[in-house]
C-alpha cells in the first residue's frame, strides 16, 4: 500500500497508517509477554530455531532479520492458534496477537526495542 501524500512523515497520522497496514507493531511488557509465550511455544513445536529467543522477552534489540523467518514466525503462531493452544497462556490477547502476526507477514525484519 502506498501513503497517502497528505500524511506528514513522523506524524501521529503516519504511525496510525502503519499500524493499519501492519507494518508496525507496538507492545508493553504486559501485553508482550503473552506473545512472547506463544512464540516460545511455536519455536519448541515447530524447531523454527529463532535467534537470541530468551532475549526477545527484554529490549535486548533481539529479532528476526529476514522475511523469510518472519513469515515462519507467522505460519507457526497461525498453527497454534488455530489448535487453540494459547488457552493456558495467562492474559492471552488474541486480537492483540493477530495484530503482531499482520505485522510478521508484512515486515522484512524487526528489533525488539
């Protein structure tokens, strides 16, 4: 999607736009650690082998550098969620987590920062 020239860079405006097309993610400690429950999930079920995991539950700048892994990502948290398998994770946000997997499917990389 293109950007609508009306919207000034560094604005509010432009990072409502990005969060609406996915292309940015925002979480708190509180609302991360739930994602980040399921990501550990995925990664010991489906041996994606992500990089630094234990650092992903901190601002640590850990991630995923590629598209390619970050659709994986995506793919298995899709898996899991389908099983249902979030339902013993305490304070599970679906919504929350749909919003971070749009994110894993329409970004090339990410820190956690």
């Amino acid at each position: 999607l293109k950007k609508p020239d009306n919207i000034e860079k560094h604005s509010v405006e432009e990072r409502c736009w990005q969060i609406s097309t996915g292309e940015y993610f925002r979480a708190g400690a509180g609302s991360w650690k739930p994602i980040y429950d399921l990501i550990v999930k995925a990664n010991d079920q489906y041996n994606l082998n992500l990089p630094k995991l234990y650092s992903w539950n901190y601002n640590d700048y850990a991630g995923l550098n590629n598209p390619e892994d970050c659709n994986k990502l995506a793919d298995a948290l899709c898996q899991l969620i389908d099983k249902k398998e979030y339902t013993d994770i305490e304070n599970f946000n679906l919504e929350h987590t749909c919003s971070f997997i749009q994110f894993l499917y329409n970004t090339l990389a990410f820190e956690i920062g």
